[in-house]
C-alpha cells in the first residue's frame, strides 16, 4: 500500500477524487421519433418514464434472462444518452442494431464529441460550485446543464465512489484548461486524479459490481445483485418473464454477497468460500484492502441459503484460512 495510493482513497473520504472517463466509457446517442418505446420494449429497467434530463441504471438482458450488458440511459430532449463501459456499450449497441426493424431509430457514436470526467468525494459539490458557479441542486442521475469558460457542460448526479459524485460531459477542447486548475480551486480542497488500485478498493466499498470480474453473460441481474437496473412492473421487455419467475418464484441457487475479512491476507480472486461448518459454500470474485476498514473486502457468490448478513464463514487462500463474515454493507 503507496502513500500515492493512500492520498487517492483518502481524497474521496475527505475530499474530490477525479478520473477520466473518456476513453474507458463509450457514449451513444438513440434518436429518432421511436426511440423511447423502442428502448423501453428491450431494456430492464423503465424509460418510458424518464422525465427530460433524468437516467436509469440498466442492463440488455438475453430471451433467458443473462445479461449482455449493464450501462446508463440518460433521456435529453433531442436524443437518449446511452453511456457505459466502452467494450460493453459496443456490444451493447451491435444487439441494439439487431432489433430494429420497422423503428424509426438512429444509433450514433458521439464517444468522440465529448471528454467524460468523474468528480467523487464528501467535497464534490463545493469543486463544482467553485468551476461552474451555481450548478442546482440534483436528484441522483439527474441532469444539469452549466458552462465553463463559454464551453457547455453536461453535470450528471452520480453516486458512485461517494455520496455526492458527479460525471461531467464537456467538448475535448476544454478539457485540459478545466482539468489544469483544479488544483487552483480551492487552496484548502484535497484533490486527487485516481489511479486503478484507490478505484478499485473503493467500489468494492460500495459493493459495485463489474462486468467481466463479479459478473458476466452466465449471471442474470439478480444474481450480481443490480436491484436498480430492472423493472417487473413496467412490462414486458427482452428476458422479462425469465427474470420475473427468478425473483417472485423461489429466487435464484445464489447471489454476490459483500464479505469483509476479519485477518489478512487479501484473498485472491476464485477463492473458494466455506461455512463454519467447512461445507463449500462460494468463490470470491474480486477483492482489496480498505484502509478505511482496516481489513481486508470482497464480493463473491455464495449459495442462496448461506448469504446471510451477519453470517461467519472463512475463505480459503494459500497461506491458509481467512475468518470472515457476510455484510449488507460495509461500514
């Protein structure tokens, strides 16, 4: 553990830590005059009741309920913004293709119209007050829109590595010139570019699941646990019927959990999991040190029945057992 990596998480405890998303996050525009029921019939989660200049957490689930992809939709009032990680919004938007037929909707990259920054930290508004002057207050994943310097600036509420968080959309001209005085903000407010290892511990903080580590096309959504990426009472949609017998008829065989550590060392990823018992009960799927915690945390999937908040169970690893316990959230 680096004093760098240290200066980063605690600048999102105390704080403003940043990083950009640009060329991590692809943004798509949906438009044309049927693009809100087109996205509304696939997507899990409701658009059809975005008021402008709202979003959605949300996933493109297979007929049998696995998901494809998980991304954001934000309704603007030319377009729907489609917004995710670049590799997944790709595949995203090649499926999307498939589906349309007689709709009158148009897909289209703007990844190259825009720089995407990420400002996380108990100090996020204060950083946006002192660069764009008086940005409203927002509900989470709502929408605001400002200026800096002339240039128009998208600021969307996201909590994500803190509460509050914010990403901001802005052309890429400007983006060197906001970047370059952040540091002149505010003499007193720690700001801090995060590296991979400070965001990676503090998702797991969050409990935030990624595609591809805690998740994939073998889960559906209520396995990794994305309770706010679907709606059952918005009607149909693309694997509704799959997803809606696995949560209102006896669930699923097992589910992520969040586990903290209660010894070291950190446990590796497909750590097997077992109860007190000793019966195996799960695999860690990622894991990390939080320094604010003092221990060591993981997500994992464990068998239905065994995730239990509060629950004691150990994980296995090469130096031998690791005691842990189940927690709904870590704190």
């Amino acid at each position: 553990m680096t004093d760098e990596f240290l200066e980063q998480y605690n600048a999102v405890k105390n704080g403003v830590g940043w990083r950009d998303l640009t060329q991590e996050r692809s943004r798509f525009a949906a438009g044309g005059p049927d693009r809100i029921t087109f996205l509304h019939a696939l997507l899990s989660n409701d658009v059809e009741s975005l008021g402008e200049d709202t979003g959605v957490y949300t996933t493109l689930v297979t007929p049998t309920g696995k998901i494809i992809a998980d991304f954001y939709c934000y309704r603007l009032a030319e377009f729907v913004l489609l917004d995710g990680r670049k590799d997944l919004v790709d595949k995203l938007i090649t499926k999307l293709q498939e589906y349309i037929i007689m709709d009158d909707v148009e897909l289209t990259d703007i990844s190259s119209e825009y720089s995407h920054v990420s400002f996380q930290g108990s100090e996020a508004s204060q950083l946006l007050r002192s660069k764009l002057g008086n940005v409203p207050d927002l509900s989470p994943l709502g929408i605001a829109h400002c200026a800096w310097e002339e240039h128009p600036v998208v600021v969307i509420r996201k909590d994500e590595l803190s509460t509050p968080g914010f990403e901001l959309l802005l052309p890429f001209e400007a983006l060197s010139g906001f970047l370059a005085g952040l540091t002149s903000v505010d003499a007193g407010l720690e700001i801090r570019e995060l590296g991979d290892q400070a965001y990676d511990v503090l998702r797991l903080e969050q409990g935030i699941p990624i595609y591809g580590i805690d998740m994939s096309e073998k889960n559906n959504p209520l396995e990794a646990g994305l309770k706010e990426s679907y709606s059952l009472t918005k009607g149909c949609f693309v694997g509704q019927e799959v997803v809606g017998r696995a949560t209102n008829i006896g669930g699923v065989a097992r589910l992520l959990s969040r586990i903290q550590c209660l010894d070291q060392p950190v446990p590796e990823a497909d750590g097997k999991i077992f109860s007190e018992q000793g019966q195996e009960i799960g695999w860690i799927t990622s894991a990390g040190y939080s320094p604010g915690l003092g221990f060591p945390i993981a997500l994992g999937y464990l068998k239905r029945a065994f995730s239990v908040p509060d629950s004691e169970c150990f994980i296995g690893s090469r130096s031998g057992k690791i005691p842990a316990r189940i927690v709904e959230t870590f704190d």
